[in-house]
C-alpha cells in the first residue's frame, strides 16, 4: 500500500530547486494541462479522479470548483489554505518544505482551470521560514516561464502571492481565512453567500487546502481515471497522514486510501507501534477536532469490520461508535494518557481560538473548560458530566462556523467513550 | 500601475520618530502591490509582522498609527487587528521569546514538563519577562509541528524534540549569541 504520488520525489536530494524538481519530471503535468488540454478538460480530470478536499471535510473537490460563478465578470480568485492550525496536523508544512514546487505545479494547473488570474496562498505566520521557500519558488517558477505572463507561450498568465497569517486557528476556516486576508480580524461569516459568488473582495473564489491543490498535479498527470483507480471505493488517491502522539515513529506518511487502521499504527512502515512497548488506550485520526475513539472501536467497527483509512470506513457507526477522517491528523494515546486531562486541554484551545462572535460557541467553550477543570483537579461534582453533555450538545449546530461543533465533539465523544474514567476523578 | 504608493512621511511623535528604512519602504510598496487596486488593507499582517519586528518588537501605540498612516487607514482598524492575532505582541518583550507549546499532541509527550522546567529555570511564569530583558515566557497553542513535539519557538524559529536538558541548551546558547549571528531572516527579506 505504500504508494507515493505526492512525496514520491521528497528525498531527492536538492528537490526544492526547480532544476532538480524540473530534471525529475516536475512541471510535466502543468505542461500537459497548459499545453494539450482546455481548462475545461482539466476540471473534467479532477471531477473523474474523485479526488476530495483534504483540509478536513473531504468535500469533492471537481464539484467545488463546478459551484464557482463563472457568469460574473468580477476576477476570480483561488485561495490556498495553507493555515494548518488543527492539533494534530502538520502534513502540509511537511508538503511544502520539501516539494514548494509540486503546489506551485497544482497551482497553475488549478488555476488554469478556474481562470483565475491571481492565486494568494495564505499561510499561517508561525511559518515563517517558509514563506521565503515558497517566495523563492515562485520566484523560480517565473523565471522559467510557469508563471507570470504568458505561460509557456499560452494566453494563460497567473502571479502567485503568499500571505502570512499572524496566529489564529480561526483562520482556517474560509470564510475567516477571506476576512484576514482582506486585513481584518478573522471573524467567520455567515453562509450564504459562499465563497464561489461572494470571497475574496466580495469576488467567485475557491478556497482549497495544500494538499487538495498540489493532489491536482499527479491528477492530470496520470489521468483522472488512473487516479480514482488509487484508494479504496469513494475514497480515492492517496491522503497524508500525520501521526503524533505515544507511538514509536511520528511524522507525515502517505497512505493509498484503505489502510487497515491497525496496519498504520503497528506496521513499521508507519507509525511502529506503540512506545515504550505500551497498550494502544485511545486514537483521535482527524485532527483534535474529530471524535476520540477507544482502542477497540478505532481498530475495528462497532459491526466488526476492521477500520480503514477511508473517509468512509471512520465514520462507520455515525459518532455513537465512529469518527472522520478529517484532517488526517492522528493523535495516539497510550494506556497512561489521561483523557480528562487531554479533553480538558482540548477544551482549553477552542476556548482560546473561538473568535467570540456567536454566544453558544464563545460561553459555552468558557463552561466546558471550566468545568472540566474543575473535575481535573478534584474538584467536580457528578452532575457536572451530564453538563457537560448539554452544554456541549447547545453548542452543536447553533452557531455561525463549524469551531462550536469542534469544540464540542471531543467533550462529547470522550464522555461516550471514557465516562469512567470521569467519574473516577471525580469520586 | 498603482497610484496608492506610499510615500516616507516622517511620523514624530513624543519627539521619537517612528519610520521603517527606505528599503524596508520599497518592500512595503512592493507588498501592498499584490493586492488590487484600493486593497492595500490586505497587506497589514505581513506589515505589522515587519512593524513589529523592525520597530521596537512589540506594537506601540506610535507603530500602530504609523502603520495606519502608510496604508491610509483608520487607526482602529490597525488596533482590532493587532489585538486580535497572538502572534502580534502590544507590550514590550524580551529579546527572545520563548513560546512554548502546550496544546495535547505536545502535553502528552512532555511539553508540560518542559514548560515547567523553563519556569523554573529562568524564575519567571508564563507572561513574564526575565529581569535583564532576555527572555519572556508564553505559552502558545499547536505550532503544527506536533509529530517533533514538544515543541517551541523562539522568535519564531522551529525548535523540536525539546527536554528539560534541551531548553536549558537551548537558553544558554542565545545568551552567548552575539547581536550578528543572532539575525535570522526577518520578515521583510522572506518576500521577494
Ligand atoms: C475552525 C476551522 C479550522 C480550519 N482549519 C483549516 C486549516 O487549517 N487548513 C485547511 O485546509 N482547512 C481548514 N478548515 C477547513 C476550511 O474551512 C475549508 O473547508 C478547506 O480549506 C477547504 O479545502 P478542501 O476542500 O481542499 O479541503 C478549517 C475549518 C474550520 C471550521
Ligand atoms: S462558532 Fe465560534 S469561532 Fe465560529 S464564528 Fe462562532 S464564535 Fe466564532
Ligand atoms: S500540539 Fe504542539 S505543535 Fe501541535
């Protein structure tokens, strides 16, 4: 199952230059796109390939860009998500510091298919360092003609920019990644209209994240068709993981969709199994925002079904006994890990990052972390876990942007799963 | 092309002028071009990030309205966006800052022990500053290096894998570094 697509040239030594990137067949795809195809038939490509965003709600990408308003003679724009604040995730960084030309490559071809003219990739400020990387291979990419004006002698001409972020998670989501890059705090707002009538400077825009736009290059170059062919039913292509927590080998890996969950944690191809020799307690395999699972139900489903790496399979039994895929940001926890200390912290980061617009999401993460506090240091009373249970079932669904659910799935799936252990505090 | 290029006003205030250098200037006009024409609003992070590094370390009232000024706009929409982001800082900090992770993928691998073991080891919490202006403490959520975790920041340079042993090097060699080997790339040169 170990096929690269994405970071099958990670390791190349000197692959962040575009003349190695170029001498190992990068920017073959964009020549393919730009030079023997209509942006039509590139979008057509992505819509074949299946492929799904991969910032975190796995929403098909080909079908996204199809929603975006072509009639309007306002510009157009692309908005790179390259935020990456989710505990738990840091596959894109990973993407990007080693291959700044594979996105640059989905770039061009993304935009050759949308018509966009302007492409700004909005990255979180805490990286820093690389937004002199991807400067420089911008920088590149233009002076070998894959940007700028005139692409490869085409009509098509494209600039890219890369924005910096200041520090806020909030800013991932779209609709708030618009607001900060318009320059101002980023406070999500309220859909409709979405991004492809009204974002950026009230313009169609695609908001799209690293690793969904630099797939877009290995599409068009092995064809849409071969592409849906990867993967495991409408799961297709390949997904990075990033794998954090008590296990033995972290970092980013990329998987052929349909992994045996249990093959990634123990296999040593990935994450090596558990340290120190320890028990497998817990997994949250989308990032901090997705539901906990128990050891058991993360290595099989409720039905007895092994658990795969598909969008599908890990959300198998619907939050009473499954999770989501997410973000791929997989947090392992081992038999010593405390799950009211870790919900509790949890907690305490969506309170911190909630932007305060919507009352259920701003109060109602202030009395979670509150009370969970309270019951981490011995000092919780037994009602307060069926509080918890209903301030975090006030937040769900009751607020302008997805934060308040994201906040409130881990308190609840952690109570679902690990209610013992509550009481056990509190006793 | 652009007719809203700014031009170098000389900002005095409290006899203590406030400006960026030419060139640093030139890196601003340049900035504020890649955003459409009366867009320019679109270019206060990455300013203040220059701001804030270039003049003083933290934001000042006096930068802030400087900064206002250069992109022609309202002050207060300077001031909403500085407070909002954590990375901008409003009071003086020390020389380096330590930013220390402690969201769960890092709590679980040691970072709270590491954070601790700062405290300790510099006699100031989190939010303080060391008495010879050195170092200030802060605690920050998910870097997004979670997999060479715990981890921190100083200034915001990557520093993975930390342990008490590790932070304590850490601390020690920025005292020795001089003023020369202490400048990394700053913001205005990531931009090309
Ligand atoms: C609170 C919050 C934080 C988010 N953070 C990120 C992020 O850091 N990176 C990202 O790509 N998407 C993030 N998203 C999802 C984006 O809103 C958006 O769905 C995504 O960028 C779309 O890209 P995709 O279709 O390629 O996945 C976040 C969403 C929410 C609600
Ligand atoms: S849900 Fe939370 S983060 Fe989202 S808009 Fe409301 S207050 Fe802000
Ligand atoms: S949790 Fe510390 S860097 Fe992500």
């Amino acid at each position: 199952m170990g096929r690269a697509i994405l970071l099958d040239k990670a390791n190349i030594p000197g692959i962040r230059a575009f003349g190695v990137y170029r001498a190992h067949g990068g920017y073959n795809a964009a020549g393919k796109g730009l030079l023997e195809m209509t942006p039509a038939q590139v979008q057509q490509e992505v819509i074949k390939s299946g492929l799904r965003g991969r910032g975190g709600a796995g929403f098909p990408t080909g079908l996204k860009w199809s929603f975006l308003d072509r009639k309007s003679t306002r510009p157009r724009y692309l908005v790179c998500n390259a935020d990456e604040s989710e505990p738990g995730t840091f596959k894109d960084r990973y993407l990007m510091e080693k291959l700044p030309h594979l996105l640059i490559e989905g770039l061009i071809l993304s935009s050759y298919a949308l018509g966009v003219r302007t492409c700004y990739i909005y990255i979180r400020g805490e990286f820093k360092y690389l937004v002199g990387i991807l400067e420089t291979a911008i920088r590149e990419a233009k002076k070998n003609n894959y940007l700028g004006e005139k692409i490869l002698g085409t009509d098509f001409s494209l600039e890219i920019y890369v924005h910096p972020g200041a520090g806020a998670y909030i800013c991932g989501e779209e609709t708030a990644l618009l607001e900060s890059l318009e320059g101002k705090r980023g406070n999500p707002r309220i859909k409709p209209p979405f991004p492809a009538y009204k974002g950026l400077y009230d313009c169609p825009t695609v908001v799209n994240n690293v690793e969904t736009l630099a797939a877009v290059a290995p599409v068009i170059g092995m064809g849409g068709e071969t592409y849906s062919k990867l993967g495991f039913g409408k799961s297709t292509g390949t997904k990075l993981m990033s794998a954090c927590g008590n296990i033995n080998k972290p970092g980013v890996y990329e998987i052929e969709m349909g992994l045996p969950v249990e093959d990634f944690i123990y296999s040593d191809e990935y994450c090596g199994g558990i340290k120190n020799g320890k028990m497998l307690k817990a997994v949250i395999p989308g990032g901090s925002s997705v539901p906990i699972l128990p050891a058991d139900l993360i290595l099989n489903t409720s039905r007895g079904e092994a658990r795969l790496l598909t969008y599908e399979s890990l959300a198998e039994g619907g939050f009473e006994s499954g999770s989501m895929l997410g973000s791929g940001g997989f947090i392992v926890y081992d038999e010593d890990a405390c799950i009211v200390r870790n919900t509790w912290n949890l907690t305490r980061f969506y309170r911190h990052e909630s932007c305060g617009q919507c009352s259920p999401c701003r109060e109602g993460t202030g009395w979670m972390e509150r009370i969970l506090y309270r019951i981490e240091h011995g000092k919780g009373r037994m009602s307060d876990i069926d509080l918890l249970v209903r301030v975090a079932k006030n937040i769900e669904g009751n607020t302008i942007c997805p934060l308040g659910d994201a906040a409130a799935w881990p308190v609840a799936s952690a109570i679902r799963h690990f209610r013992g252990e509550f009481e056990a505090h509190i006793k | 092309m652009q007719d809203n290029k700014i031009k170098h006003h000389l900002f005095v205030r409290e006899n203590k002028s406030v400006a960026f250098s030419g060139k640093t200037l030139e890196k601003v006009n340049s900035l504020i071009s890649r955003y459409p024409e009366g867009r320019q609003k679109s270019a206060l992070l990455p300013v203040l990030h220059i701001a804030q590094e270039e003049l003083g370390g933290y934001l000042s009232v006096d930068v802030m309205d400087y900064v206002a000024l250069l992109l022609n706009l309202n002050p207060m929409e300077v001031y909403e966006v500085a407070t909002f982001y954590s990375m901008f800082y409003l009071e003086q900090v020390g020389k380096y800052v330590l930013e220390v992770c402690h969201t769960g993928p890092c709590a679980i691998c040691g970072g709270e022990e590491v954070l601790q073991h700062i405290k300790d080891y510099l006699h100031i919490d989190t939010g303080e500053t060391t008495p010879d202006g050195m170092f200030t403490l802060k605690e920050v959520e998910c870097l997004g290096a979670c997999g060479s975790g715990p981890s921190m920041q100083v200034n915001t340079e990557f520093y993975e894998h930390m342990t008490a042993k590790q932070v304590e090097k850490v601390i020690e060699d920025l005292r020795q570094k001089t003023e020369e080997e202490g400048s990394s790339k700053g913001w205005a040169e990531q931009f090309s």
